[in-house]
C-alpha cells in the first residue's frame, strides 16, 4: 500500500500534460529501482478536484472589488470580494508558448457556448493527428463546457472544460479553463465589463 501511495504522490509530481493513459517513472527507494505508474485520466481528474477545490480565501491587495485576478503560475483564478476576501477557482492555463498577460475586460458570456477552432489551430493539431471539426455546437463534449466568458477582442477566454484532469496544468492554447461547477458559478457572479488581470 505505501508502494501505491509513493507512486501515485510522485506520478502527480512529474505528471504533465495526460493523454488517456500516463506512463510517469519513479524511483522506489524499497527496491532501488525505477518503476512505471500509468495514471489514468480518471485518476488525475480525481487529484485535481481535491486539490483545486473552490473556496473562500484571505486575499489582500489593492485590486478593486469585483476583478477577476488570474494567476498562472500558481493555477488560481481569485475573484475578489469586499474586506480582504476573493472566491479561488482552480484553473488550467496556457502551455508553455501559449501563455500571455495583460488586463482586458469580459466583453460577453455565454451558457454552453458553440466552439470555432481558430485555422491555425486545425492545422496545428491535423499535424499532431488530431482532426477538429471547423465547428462543435454547445454540449457536454464541448471542449468549451458549460459556460464561456470573452476576454476583450482576444480569442482567449475564461471558460468549462469537459477535461478536468486538465485543471491545475499548463495544457491549453492560452484560455483558462475550470471545472464547469466552477465556471457555472463564477458566471452568475460577473457581469459584462468585468475586469480581468493575467499575472
């Protein structure tokens, strides 16, 4: 059982972006040897709602009630509340190429939102050999998910994911993603013309 526990806590460790399957290595310090754990995607989706799980925290600064404060590196986006407060949202992020920063506004919002991949993005993932359609309607297998909120004229946009094992890593083509229970619930607390700071 401790065997299991190591392999799982340092698959998690070295763990990047996850197809369905894993192959992570660690060292096991009983044998001296390196072994092989597969963490499936249920498993890592399991890890990332314990480990992302929304809440009420202390957050101090000088940003205005009402913004939305999203930290990349650390994997929380924070809306700020009254006295010292923000609600803390786990999230995905940009992977390494992908990420940007900057200060834009939620320009509209939309349940179940319909997705249109951007050319270069079907060309870029045709020569990954995956094929995207040039449209997806709103719906659970909506990369999408349940909710979207636009970000300025940008593509980019603070939106659900029908892949929670992807919350807490750096994965996508520069949204934010959140568990869709999260971006359901940010949504009925913003309006449009919200601000949005990328650190």
């Amino acid at each position: 059982m401790k065997r299991a526990i190591l392999g799982l806590v340092c698959a998690v460790a070295v763990v990047g972006a996850a197809p369905a399957e894993a192959s992570n290595r660690f060292f096991d310090p009983s044998t001296g040897t390196w072994q092989t754990y597969k963490l499936t995607t249920d498993a890592a989706s399991e890890i990332a709602r314990k480990k992302y799980q929304r809440k009420m925290v202390t957050y101090r600064s000088n940003v205005e009630p009402g913004t939305i404060v999203i930290d990349t590196r650390r994997r929380w986006l924070y809306h700020v509340q009254e006295n010292g407060k923000a609600m803390r949202y786990g999230i995905g992020v940009g992977r390494e190429g992908f990420t940007w920063k900057g200060t834009e506004k939620i320009t509209a919002k939309r349940k179940w939102p319909g997705w249109t991949p951007p050319q270069e993005m079907i060309v870029r993932e045709r020569k990954n050999g995956r094929n995207l359609p040039s449209y997806m309607p709103g719906g659970p297998e909506n990369p999408l998910g349940a909710r979207a909120l636009y970000l300025g004229n940008t593509l980019y946009r603070i939106h659900g994911t029908n892949e929670d094992w992807s919350i807490g890593r750096a994965v996508s083509s520069g949204c934010i993603r959140m568990f869709n229970e999260d971006v359901e619930h940010l949504y009925e607390q913003i309006r449009v013309g919200t601000k949005v700071k990328v650190l």
